[in-house]
C-alpha cells in the first residue's frame, strides 16, 4: 500500500488501531468488574474477630438453566479497506492509493442457544443487524494541475448482517466470566449511497463474507446480563468491481477490515 501524504500521516493504522481498541475496552470494563465482584456470590464476609463485614449476592443465579437467551445489541467500529494495488499502478504509477479509518454504527439482535446440557460452555449465536457504513480510499495522483491533491473516494452502504458464531465461555465466577467468540458473518448491501459522482466513482460488490474472532466479558446484574466484546473483522472476498476509471484501475483487490466494540444486553 501505498505511503500516504505528509498530511495524513496521523490516520491510525491497522496494529495502532487495535492496541488502542483493547486499551479502551479494558478501561470500560475495569469498573464493572471491580462492582461485579464485590456483588459476588452469596456469602456473608467476617473480620478476623467474627464480625459481620458484608454480604454479598450473586445475581440471576438461575441464568444458566434456560437453554436460550434473547438480546440486542449496539456495536460502534472502526472499519477500512485492505487494498492491494494493480499492475496499471506498478506500470504507470499514475495513481498511489490509502485506506482511510472510518466510523461505523451498527445495531441487532442476539439470539443465544446452548449447545449441551447446563454446564456446556458452548453457546451457538445467530446475531442479524445492521450497520451503516462509509469507507473511504485517499488517491494522490500524478501529473494532475495540482500535483499534492488528493482525491478521496467513498463507498457508504446499509449493509445487512447475519452473523453464525460459536461462543466458548470459562465457568462462572461470581458475577462475571470470560468468554471467546469466532465464526462467519455473510452480509448484503440492501443500498448504496452516491450522491457525489466525483466522489462515488468507486463500486464494491453487493454482498461480502467476513471471518470474526473475539474476546467479551459476561456482567450479570440483578435484572440483565452485560457484555461489552472487542471483535475483530477480516473479509473474505474482494468487493471491488472494475470500471473505466483511474481510481479503480490502479487498484487489484479490496477487502473488509474492522475492529468493532460491541454492548450486548441480554436477559
């Protein structure tokens, strides 16, 4: 890829993006964890003289024996383009290309079923949502009348998901449990936004499928469960789809990548 002005040189790359996503994850779940579990299972705590300190609870205590478990959920995410460049590009360099970080609101439902019986730790998830994303590509391009401009392309759509994952959790401490989650989620663009021809004149394909692996933190509290998830996004297919254009030509494949915080709510 391509080295991107002196102007953007601050835009957050791939292995930055992520570092700073888990830092923030693990700053948003300090405090719930801390309360978690100091609101742990029910006991009563004593001082070394016998004297009643606290009691403490442990909330939804029969969670675990309902085999299905309704939810929703708000995802905000980072996303770009893995781009790779053409031969057009390597033959003429008319053209240099970079994949900009872009904002992303996502939101859906959960639909959670145990695999086995009620100490299984495997858990089928089917999560459809929608997302509403705006990617963009920066071009900088030769022998133009203004040879530092840059020219952005967007590609913003409404995109479809239907996640197939398969969650595996550790056992129950407390009022809280840690958990992994992997799987594929195929996706359909049901509209693309092009308002601005000059700025639209790159197209992607209408359907994508990602390959998604992550972490999450189960909160149980007195009436819901919590669960804030870092997962990380990684398109299996190149959406790109050749026109007669500069901007397309200089360019041989683009993919989905993203890291996405996701607020789970489930009861």
């Amino acid at each position: 890829m391509a080295t991107p002005h002196f102007r953007h040189q601050l835009h957050l790359h791939g292995a930055q993006l992520k570092r700073l996503a888990l830092l923030g994850l693990l700053l948003l779940l300090l405090p719930s964890l801390a309360h978690a579990q100091r609101r742990a299972r029910s006991k009563a705590n004593r001082g070394k003289n016998g004297t009643l300190k606290s009691i403490t609870t442990q909330n939804l205590p029969s969670y675990d024996e309902r085999w299905f478990h309704p939810g929703m959920y708000v995802a905000l995410a980072a996303t770009r383009f893995d781009i790779e460049q053409s031969q057009y590009y390597i033959a003429t360099q008319n053209v240099t290309a970079n994949s900009i970080v872009s904002p992303t609101l996502g939101v859906g439902f959960i639909g959670d079923a145990r695999i086995g019986g009620p100490n299984s730790p495997f858990i089928f998830r089917f999560a459809p949502g929608v997302s509403f994303l705006t990617r963009k590509v920066e071009f900088k391009p030769r022998n133009y009348p203004v040879p530092d401009s840059i020219v952005t392309q967007e590609v913003s759509s409404t995109v479809v998901q239907f996640p197939i994952m398969l969650k595996y959790q550790s056992d129950r401490r407390r009022n809280a449990r840690m958990y992994m989650i992997a799987g594929i989620s195929p996706s359909i663009a049901v509209s693309n936004r092009r308002n601005d021809p000059l700025r639209n004149m790159l197209r992607t394909a209408n359907s994508d499928l990602t390959l998604e692996y992550g972490v999450g933190l189960d909160l149980f509290y007195p009436l819901f469960k919590l669960a804030p998830e870092l997962r990380f996004s990684h398109g299996l297919r190149n959406l790109l789809e050749p026109h007669n254009d500069v901007f397309s030509r200089s360019l041989q494949s683009m993919s989905t990548n993203a890291v996405t915080l996701y607020i789970n709510i489930q009861n």
